[in-house]
C-alpha cells in the first residue's frame, strides 16, 4: 500500500471510527459533517484515492469495504493485564498453602497466538444457542475459516457472526436462533466475502465462555 496524506489518512480514521461504533457503514452526508467538508465530490475523490492505493475496494454493487479488515477491527493499542500467581495450592491430600511470588499470567497464556487477538461487541441475538446476547463481547481471531467454525464475515459490506457451512453450491452462514434465517452465498459472490476473525469465545455478565469444542 502507499502511504495516505494527512487528509486521506483522517478520512479513513474516521470511517474507521464510525463503524467500529455504529457498525454501519457512514454516509456521504455523515462524512461530510464530521469532516466539515461542504461538497459531496470531495468525498469521492477521498474514496477514490484510497482504493487506488488499496485501502479500500469497490464491488460491482458500489459498496465499499477494506482491503484488510483486520486492519481496522485490531486495535491500534492494547494494554497489557495481568494475574499474579501468589503461591501454589495442594491438589491432592491437604497441605498448606505455600505463599511466593511466582511471577504473572498474561493474556498470552491463555491464548498462545494473543497478537492476533481482537473482540467486538455483540448487536442483535441471531446466535443466542451460543449464550450470546446484545452488549456481549465476543473474542476472535485473526485466522480462516474452516467448515462448521464460527466466525466474523464482511458480505456486501455488512458484518455478521454465524457460523460457516461450506457447501457444494456455496456458503450457509448459519445463526444459533431459529428465529434468523441462514445466509446462502453462492459461488459467484465468493468474493465478496471476507473472513474478519474465528470465534473463540465470549465475555458475558457470567464471565468467559469459551467457543464449543475448544
């Protein structure tokens, strides 16, 4: 990719911002505002310079999407937390506890590819089979999809989790809730389709669930 100016690299922070928060892509007239850009043609002429330096990409429908949607979905910065280990405990016949400082767990303990290692929120409960409910946050990672993983996708610009059914005469994302219908993608569009993550678990109000046969 080569390098944005100053005024591309705003623009596409803010497209960024916008739908990190709002999971919707932003609007001509929503750009314009928060970019304080009063023509409409300024906007295509920013769109049109990130795609030719590959940031983003226009399908045959006109949508925009990232070239890299991790890019956008990891975190620029991540603080370290970590568990301190005061001291080991018996497992078998009773002892007592012994108290040391036996140095930390990191978030790379409990996943050993933590780098590549991002969460989103949770809108909507077409996979409430899984426990997942509005205001969750699922944990992903930066990995493909194998058939039958659950993961995020970005189709046609919009991004849902289902789970991925790899089928003869396409793709059948698939919602844990009877309620929502599948997704079919045939052949023909795989492209565009974009794998954002596989899930591998999930916070909720009753802690960490990991993702099923992990």
């Amino acid at each position: 990719m080569r390098p944005l100016t100053t005024r591309q690299q705003k623009f596409y922070n803010t497209i960024i911002a916008y739908l990190r928060k709002n999971f919707r892509w932003p609007t001509y007239s929503e750009l314009a505002s928060r970019l304080d850009l009063s023509s409409e043609n300024s906007i295509t002429q920013y769109y049109k310079a990130l795609v030719e330096k590959k940031y983003l990409r226009r399908d045959r429908q006109g949508h925009y999407t990232f070239t890299n949607p991790a890019d956008v979905w990891l975190p620029e910065q991540t603080e370290s937390t970590t568990i301190p280990v005061l001291g080991e405990i018996s497992a078998g016949s009773l002892n007592e506890a012994i108290e040391a400082d036996l140095g930390e767990i990191t978030l790379s303990d409990f996943f050993p590819h933590a780098r590549n290692i991002f969460a989103l929120r949770v809108r909507g409960m077409s996979m409430k089979g899984l426990g997942l409910s509005t205001g969750d946050t699922v944990i992903l990672s930066k990995t493909e999809l194998r058939d039958g993983d659950i993961g995020a996708v970005n189709y046609n610009g919009e991004t849902t989790l289902k789970r991925a059914r790899l089928e003869i005469d396409g793709i059948r994302l698939e919602p844990a809730n009877p309620d929502f219908d599948d997704i079919k993608i045939a052949p023909g569009e795989f492209e565009e389709v974009t794998v954002i993550g596989k899930y591998l678990g999930h916070l909720s109000d009753d802690g960490f669930v990991r993702a099923p046969g992990r």
